[in-house]
C-alpha cells in the first residue's frame, strides 16, 4: 500500500486523538526501523517503551508463534498455563503473591485502585487515595482521576471521588493524609511528566508512614518497569518494598498485557467475581510475556545502566542541553529549544524520539548496541546543538 493511501484512511477513518508524525513504518529489526521509501531509523522510542528486545525479536516471535499454533484465547473461567507460567515468574522475580492480568497499564491501575479500596473498607472503612502532582496513571476515568496533573482533567467532568494530590514530598503526603487514607500510589520514576525519579530518601520515608499506619503502597511501574531502568522494578533501586506494584508496556514485548501484583497484605483481598477480564491474561500475550521476564538478567540489568550512563554522559555535552534526568535507558532530555519541534527533526533525520512535557523522551530497546547509540547521540547533537 502507499503511504498516502495510508494517510488519507487515517485522516478519514480513525478517531482525531493523535498528533501523529508524518511517518508510515513498514519494518524493522532490532533498534532499526523501515518506513514505506526504505529510509532507515533508529528506535529511541520502542513503540512508548513497549518493544523492549526490539523489533521482529525471534525468541518473542517464536514464543508467541508457537503458542497461536496451540491455542490463541481461553477465558477466565478455565486454567491456562501461559498464563500460570507468567504469574510464576513474576513472583518468583519479586517477592509477590498473586497476580491479577488485565490488557494495560490503566487496566492494571485500576485493579490496584479497586484491591486498595477493598482492603481498606474491609479494615477500617477507608477509600481515599493519594497520589502524587505530576503523575499519571492511565486514560480511564478512575486512572485519569488518579493522574495528578491539570492538563489530563479537561472535558470528562465529573471524576470519581476520593483521590487527593500530593506534592512528592513528605509535608506533601502529611497535608492529604486523613483517616480516610487506604492507599498512596507513585511512579519511582515519573514519565510523562518529563521522566523525573522521585527522591529515594523521599521513598524510604514514605514506606515507613504506611506501613506504621497500615496504608498500601502501590507502585506504578508501567513504563519504569520490566528492566527499563537498569532494575527489574524501579522501586528495586529504591530499596522499598511496595504492597502492590502495576506493570504492562515492556511486559508484553509488543502485545496488550497488563499486570497487578498483589504482594503479602493484599494477597488475598479479592474474592470470587470481584473482579475480572474477558482477555487478560491471554495465552498469546502471556506466552511473550514469558520469553520477555525469562531474559531480564542480572547481567541484561547492568548492560542497561551502563548504556544509561554513557547516553547521559555524552548528551550532557550537548550544546544548548540543560539537564538530563532519568535512569537506564529512561532519559529525558531538558533543552532550550523545543522538544516537539526537536523530535520531528530527529525524525527527518533518521532517529526515532519521543517527548514528555517540555523534555526530550529516549526509551530505546535495552538490546540497542554501541554503534546504534553512536548514531542516534550523533544526531540528537545535530538537532540539538544547531
């Protein structure tokens, strides 16, 4: 098909909520993607953070062939060993309990905000959940009312009650804290609002005021998680140990799957019927998903923060670069100039980026090797530094 055939369907068929780039991708391997004239990209963006080996990975691919040549789909009602082997895994990888699957991030969102509630109504008769300014946690309303940030409030009045907005700091946390307070839920690293890490002393102080008053902790690692930050969960580097931690993005390698893990106080809060998925869990996803959590190493996990640390070094040296912040290969990227405009002339030249707030977004594959980042630092200078 022609890439103007492709736009103009767009523009005629799909619903107008993406800003999208003037770009068709019609292949690509690794961190190497292909558009409709053959012209040659590198990944700093994996699809939001999602094609974590890659694209076109064959052990993924194999994985999840060899599962569609078993059986594609069985609902809930049924066992299903994909999905049992995941949740194994999961566990086995961090301490959890159980395991609720949902198709995404807001999904898995949702079930922690619905376990966080039952927990504390069941206890105590609490339903209010802090979470902090600038977060954001999904496209729902009870995830978009969770989202600390203005801008995600417009036009879908009126929000579910019981969330309060925290300033990520202690005297934040005690000004929302009531007795009507069950949960508090963070992101370690905040990525749409310009991937800031929270203050791992900030962290440490925050698990001890919930678990002295028997609030749950909930981590939110749908973009940080899966490796992405140089640790198999952001809240790892932290040194924390959440009641609830979310997960999808990177999860899936390239297919929905979202993810709830329930750790020891909240393990068994839901009941039979309390909640549930027609395609969560599916055997397909979940069969990626195995291949995605088998191979994030110890090892794969300091690769990452090396690689982090030499993109952040070097783009330091940027001209017209304020700041870096981020954590493995999660970098944001502050400049003087303007980082949509930044992105689409990354794009013309040949480098895949993504943007957050007023900040430059790199999420590339965890795979990308030295020559790929020699490519893409050359010409983030190049835009950057005209």
């Amino acid at each position: 098909m022609d890439k103007s055939q492709i736009f103009a369907d767009d523009g005629e068929y799909i619903a107008n909520t993406y800003a999208r780039f003037k770009v068709a991708f019609k292949e690509g391997k690794g961190a190497k993607l292909y558009d409709y004239d053959g012209k040659e990209y590198i990944d700093c963006a994996t699809g939001i953070g999602v094609n974590i080996f890659g694209i076109n990975d064959e052990e993924w691919k194999n994985a999840v062939k060899a599962q569609i040549d078993s059986i594609q789909h069985v609902c809930n009602l049924y066992y299903s060993q994909p999905q049992t082997e995941l949740a194994k895994a999961l566990c086995n990888k961090t301490g959890a309990k159980k395991v609720f699957f949902g198709n995404s991030g807001a999904e898995a969102n949702e079930c922690a905000i619905k376990a966080a509630r039952k927990y504390g109504n069941d206890r105590y008769g609490r339903n209010e959940i802090i979470t902090l300014k600038n977060s954001f946690h999904g496209r729902t309303i009870a995830t978009l009312t969770a989202t600390g940030q203005d801008g995600f409030h417009k036009h879908f009045a009126p929000f579910l009650e019981g969330f309060k907005y925290a300033d990520p700091s202690m005297d934040g946390i005690f000004e929302c804290y009531t007795d009507k307070t069950c949960a508090v839920m963070i992101e370690v690293v905040q990525g749409e609002s310009g991937v800031n890490p929270l203050d791992f002393g900030f962290l440490m102080e925050l698990e001890k005021f919930c678990k002295e008053r028997d609030i749950l902790l909930i981590c939110d690692e749908v973009q940080c998680g899966n490796g992405r930050t140089g640790y198999l969960y952001a809240y790892q580097a932290a040194g924390i140990s959440p009641d609830i931690v979310t997960t999808a993005k990177g999860l899936g390698g390239g297919l929905p799957i979202g993810a709830c893990m329930l750790f020891d106080k909240c393990q068994n809060v839901f009941g039979f019927g309390d909640h549930g998925t027609t395609f969560g869990g599916n055997p397909v996803a979940c069969a990626g998903g195995i291949s995605i959590v088998n191979r994030l190493t110890p090892d794969l996990l300091l690769e990452v923060q090396g690689k982090g640390a030499y993109i952040k070094n070097n783009v330091e040296h940027i001209k017209n670069v304020n700041g870096v912040s981020g954590m493995g290969l999660m970098i944001g990227i502050s400049t003087t100039k303007n980082a949509r405009e930044v992105a689409q002339k990354c794009l013309e030249k040949g480098l895949i980026v993504l943007t957050a707030h007023d900040k430059v977004r790199l999420l590339p594959p965890l795979t990308i090797t030295k020559e790929e980042i020699n490519t893409a630092l050359k010409i983030l200078n190049e835009v950057i530094s005209e």
